[in-house]
C-alpha cells in the first residue's frame, strides 16, 4: 500500500479518483487549492485506489494522507 500525502497545506478542492479506479503512473487523483493556485495530486505509480481520505471542501494540513493506493 502506498500512502499519497499532501505536499503543502490547502482545500480539496476536486477529487477525481473514487474507490476501486485503476489508475496509471501520473493520473491525477485529485486536486488540491493553495494559495490561490490548483495542484495536481498525481499518482506516483500504477495501481489500484484503495482509499480516498478526503472530502471536496475539506482543508488538509501538509502531511495529511489523501489517498491509499495498491499497486
């Protein structure tokens, strides 16, 4: 299982990837808002979405993890 953590504080602002979506190296899984600005969360490897952590709307802190995946 591998752990995909938010590199920088921000909201949710979209989640593109659900429960069981297989996804290749560099999908997006979601994007976070900072600073005004829309970051793409890719994925860092193929595999499978185990878990998404997070809500569209929800503010997460540097560290926090967003999404589970098995590759």
């Amino acid at each position: 299982m591998i752990e995909i953590e938010a590199e920088i504080a921000g909201n949710v602002w979209k989640v593109e990837k659900a429960v069981g979506d297989c996804v290749k190296e560099e999908d997006v899984l979601l994007i976070l808002e900072s600073m005004k600005m829309e970051i793409p969360v890719e994925a860092p490897c193929a595999g499978t979405v185990r878990e998404v952590r997070v809500q569209e709307g929800e503010t997460v802190e540097e560290g926090t993890v967003l999404v589970v995946l098995e590759s």
